[in-house]
C-alpha cells in the first residue's frame, strides 16, 4: 500500500488536457491563417505552421520538467532569475544583438529563432514577487517596508521594457504586480494610492508620442480613419461579422488574404471568428476559463502562501493576455500587441505560457499530494480510535 502511494503521481489530467486542447487548435488555427502568406513570403504554406510546431515540442518537454520540478526551490533562484531577467532587456538595446521588427526592438536573434525576452520577465516578476511577499507577510500591512520595495524592481521592468517600446507587455506586468500584492495582504489604501499614480503615468506615456496617440484614437474611432490607424480593427470587425454564428468553414477565411495585418499573430480570434464563427470563439473561452479556473483552485488550495501567490500570479498573467487580445480584436481595448496565449504564433509566448502551466501544475501536484496525505492520515486517526473503542468494549464485556 504505501509503495502504490509512492508511485501515485497526483498528475492534474484535467488542466494537461484543456492545455493541448487549445494547443493543438492553435495549431491548426496558425496554419489556415497563415498558409498563404507562407507560400507568398517563403513559397512554402506550411512555413509558419512548422516554426510553431517545432516551439511545440519544446514547449511540451520544459512543460513536463517543470511540472516535476519542485516550484518550491525558485525561492533560491529568485535573486537569479530577476538579475537573468534584467540583463537579457539590456541585451535588447545592443545594436548587434537586438532585433527590429516594425519599428521594435523586443527580440533577440539566436540560431534564427527570435526570442522576446520580455516573455520570460513576466514568468520571473511573478516568481520574485511571490518570493518577496511570501517573506512580508509579518508587515505586508506597512507601505514603505512591506508593500513598496518589490515593485521598485518591477517599475525597473517596465521601463526596460518601454524603451522597445512595448506598452502592452508593462503594463501586463504591472497589473499581474498590483494583483499579487492584492492577494498577498496589502492595503487598499495602498494599492489604491499606487494604482491612480501608475494609471496617470500610463495615460501620460499613451499620450505624450503622436504615434501612440494614433493608436487610440484609431481604437476610438476606426471608421473615420479607417486606411490609417483604423485600418487593422475595421478588418478584424469585417471578419467577425462574416463568420456570423456558425461561421464561414475551416480555411474559408477572406481576411486571411493580406487584407487583415498580422492575422496569424495577434489577430488569430478574428481568423476564428470569421471561420468557426461565434461558436468556435465560445469553445475557446470556454478552454480558457476553464484552466483559469482551474488555477484559481489550485492557488486557493495551496497552504504554502509562496505556492499560493505563484499560481495566482500565473493565472493573473494568462487572464490578462487574453482580455487584453480579445478586447483589441473586437475594439473594446486599444491594440497592444499582446498574444492570445496557446493560440496566437509566436515561440517565446508559446514557450513561457507552457513554462507557467509547467509550474502551476506542479503546484496542483504538491497540493494534491497534501490533501491525499491529509484525508489518509483522518481515515487512520479514525479507524485507530475505532479500534480503541472496540478493544474497550470488549474489556468491558469480559
């Protein structure tokens, strides 16, 4: 019996399942959005599908070592992952070693593969607070030691990261810090306070470049400069309105045909829309709610308040890209450029949001180890006192 124990592996099939689910679907998804800018660009269809699928099978492997490895131990790591993390963004601004897309500098170029370092950050801002905070729980109630000197790394981050410039990723950063200083016990008042300053200071950055302030007016009103800044979300809007319900079938997309930019990428819910139609978006959401709330299980469940914060933060990461995509799609939100996460092509993303469900599961595991050794452990209390209780009648008796 305790040797079928030891072998019990607590594998959370459940969040395995609904991640290669949405994993493969993205997958088929890349390829029908991609294929003819494949065979135009490189003369190849299947071109961006076989660089997605290659990141797969990375993807898979760290996902299944970093489910066995203790998350326990980034405690030590830590200090190391936030100083890895801020040399690869400075990295960035060397010009032999960063690479420009569109007016960015966010990649890395090594072997060919282009790597987005700042991907990697919000895996390691998530472990570094989690780590700080676990350790304030004594004084996370006071500002200027429990609560403030963690998020001056997390300011460094963002301003790192804005130099790309890449507002959408600091400022997923920055939300997934407040929230997870949220769960760990800070103050209202204190969260509040440095919520309305960083509110400000976004505000301020969006609207100080004439080309960042495009951007929201062309979010604001698309139509009226449709061949401009409004030109991406009008596509997109012509695409959800042609897949309707039921949508247009797999692969008849006509946005797909060089009408809708970057429609494999941070457009892929708009290919779906117009193919799958609403249904295939529901699907899709549903998947996505599902390991979200699956998380937020895990993360409740946990009695490690490190483990905790860590599995909060991840899903507070996953949750965030999603709203911030889904609401650039259909116009609610500006265009960021973010990812949808298992969806949308793009290795570094695809590689980190596996990382980050390597780690939650590997929470899942040890909580649920926890909770089996808990519930045996009554179950023996139990039977030992009914056996107490039993061995007394029987003196009695005699």
């Amino acid at each position: 019996m305790e040797e079928e124990k030891s072998r019990k592996l607590f594998i959370d099939w459940y969040l395995i399942i609904s991640i290669c689910f949405l994993a493969l679907f993205g997958l088929v998804m890349i390829y029908s959005a991609s294929f003819v800018q494949g065979y135009e660009h490189f003369e190849n269809i299947t071109h961006f599908f076989d660089r997605q699928l290659q990141w797969l099978v990375v993807s898979v492997f760290l996902f299944i070592i970093f489910m066995f490895f203790p998350y326990r131990h980034y405690r030590k790591l830590a200090p190391w992952i936030v100083g890895g993390s801020i040399v690869s963004l400075l990295l960035i601004l060397v010009p032999s070693i960063g690479y420009e897309v569109n007016n960015a500098t966010r990649w890395i170029n090594i072997a060919g593969f282009r790597i987005q370092p700042s991907e990697f950050v919000k895996i390691g801002s998530i472990i570094y607070l989690a780590y700080v905070y676990s350790r304030k729980q004594a004084y996370i109630n006071k500002f200027f030691t429990g609560v403030l000197p963690p998020l001056v790394v997390v300011i460094i981050f963002f301003l790192l990261i804005m130099m790309q410039p890449d507002l959408g990723t600091a400022t997923s950063i920055v939300l997934v810090a407040g929230l997870i200083a949220f769960c760990s016990g800070a103050r209202k008042l204190h969260l509040i306070s440095l919520g309305s300053l960083a509110g400000w200071a976004l505000y301020h950055y969006a609207t100080s470049a004439p080309y960042r302030l495009n951007r929201l007016l062309g979010h604001r009103n698309p139509f009226e400069l449709e061949q401009t800044e409004g030109f991406q979300l009008v596509q997109s809007y012509i695409a959800i309105a042609h897949g309707g319900i039921s949508g247009a079938g797999m692969g008849q997309s006509v946005q797909k045909l060089f009408y809708l930019p970057e429609a494999h990428t941070d457009f892929i819910l708009a290919i779906i829309s117009e193919e799958l139609g609403l249904l295939g978006i529901f699907v899709v959401f549903l998947a996505m709610f599902f390991i979200i709330g699956r998380g937020v299980l895990v993360g409740a469940r946990c009695r490690d308040t490190f483990g905790s914060l860590l599995a909060f933060g991840i899903v507070f990461q996953l949750s965030i890209q999603m709203i911030f995509n889904a609401g650039a799609v259909n116009g609610i939100l500006p265009i960021t450029g973010i990812p949808f996460p298992f969806l949308s092509y793009g290795g570094s993303s695809l590689l980190i949001t596996f990382i980050s469900m390597g780690i939650l599961a590997n929470i899942s595991r040890k909580t649920e180890r926890e909770r089996h050794e808990s519930r045996e452990s009554k179950k023996h209390v139990s039977i030992n006192k009914n056996n107490e209780f039993v061995g007394r009648e029987t003196s009695a008796t005699k």
